[in-house]
C-alpha cells in the first residue's frame, strides 16, 4: 500500500513546539520509518520548503529540507527532500544576513529573520549513515529555521525588530506575486 500520511500541523502556541526534541536512537525503527513517512507527505501536501517533526506534534530531531525555486529565491537549488535525524550545525563564520522567513505553525505571517550564511551540519540520513555538508544562503537558512524547531524556538524569536514583521498579503505585495 502507498496511501498518503498526512498530519495536521502543529500551530504557534502548541506546547509542542517550545519543548526541545528528543535525540532519535533507533532511526531504522517502524515508529521512525513511519515517522519520516508522514513528514514527507505531510511537507509535500504544502507549499513549504522544510518542516521539522515537532511540527506534526513529535517532539523528536527529524527534519526535512527541499529548497526549490521561488519568485523570491529563484536562484534556490531544487533538491530532492533530505531527511536530517539529529541534525547539528556550527557557523562557518560569524556573516549573517537578513532574508524573509515564514513557517507552517505561524500561517498569514512573514519576518525578515537574521541566519548564519554558511554553515558545517552533520545528520543521519534515514538509512542512519551519517552526513556531512557544508550549507550556504537559501538552504543553510532553511535548514536553521527547521533545527530551530527542535530546541523548541520558532523564527519570531529571532526577529529582531516588529517591524521586520508583516502579513503575508503584504509581502506578496512586496515580491510581486498575488500567491504563492
Ligand atoms: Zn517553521
């Protein structure tokens, strides 16, 4: 069978995205292969380009990223979904820059958010080898919203100023796109 498992998304406030996510120890379990099944989908029913475990209301470190291209990254490389279990990262160097961000749990909303431009991550793959890679721009940003999600912090956290924040409908505006 090959039916779809998709999850309701956790939204801003659920007690599960402030809690920090437990380390996977049995990646190739069925809980986890499931686990990561149901992330797939649940990512691939939206139009979001990552999404982290806790988000489906498990509190486990499991994230998927799949940048692809957008009228605001058209330079984003398309990539096949990555399944990351506890995934870490360090700076590359201290460079931030400042892009716009919006999440799943916190829909209508978008905020310029400050992230590390190049990063070093290592994670298990869902057959539990272990990964190295170095990230940059789009995709290191991306993966630091998701791992985020497991220390049980969301992207408004980071937002260093209100008025970096505005309504979806105004940032389409912005972009030049009526929808996403
Ligand atoms: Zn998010």
């Amino acid at each position: 069978m090959n039916y779809n498992s998709i999850s309701e998304i956790a939204q801003l406030g659920a007690k599960v995205l402030r809690l920090k996510a437990a380390a996977i120890t049995d990646s190739q379990s069925t809980e986890i292969q499931q686990l990561i099944k149901t992330l797939l989908d649940t990512l691939a029913s939206t139009q979001g380009v990552g999404i982290a475990a806790p988000q489906i209301s498990e509190s486990k470190q499991v994230i998927i990223i799949a940048s692809r291209p957008s009228p605001r990254y058209p330079n984003a490389p398309l990539m096949e979904p990555t399944v990351m279990i506890n995934p870490a990262y360090e700076a590359l160097s201290d460079t931030t820059e400042k892009d716009w961000e919006g999440c799943l749990s916190i829909p209508g909303i978008r905020a310029l958010v400050p992230r590390y431009k190049d990063i070093h991550i290592t994670y298990s793959n869902e057959q539990g080898t272990l990964v190295e890679a170095k990230l940059e721009g789009f995709v290191a940003r991306v993966f630091q919203h998701e791992f985020d999600h497991l220390e049980g912090k969301v992207y408004l956290d980071r937002v260093e100023n209100n008025r970096d924040i505005v309504a979806e409908s105004e940032y389409f505006k912005m972009v030049g796109v009526s929808s996403e």
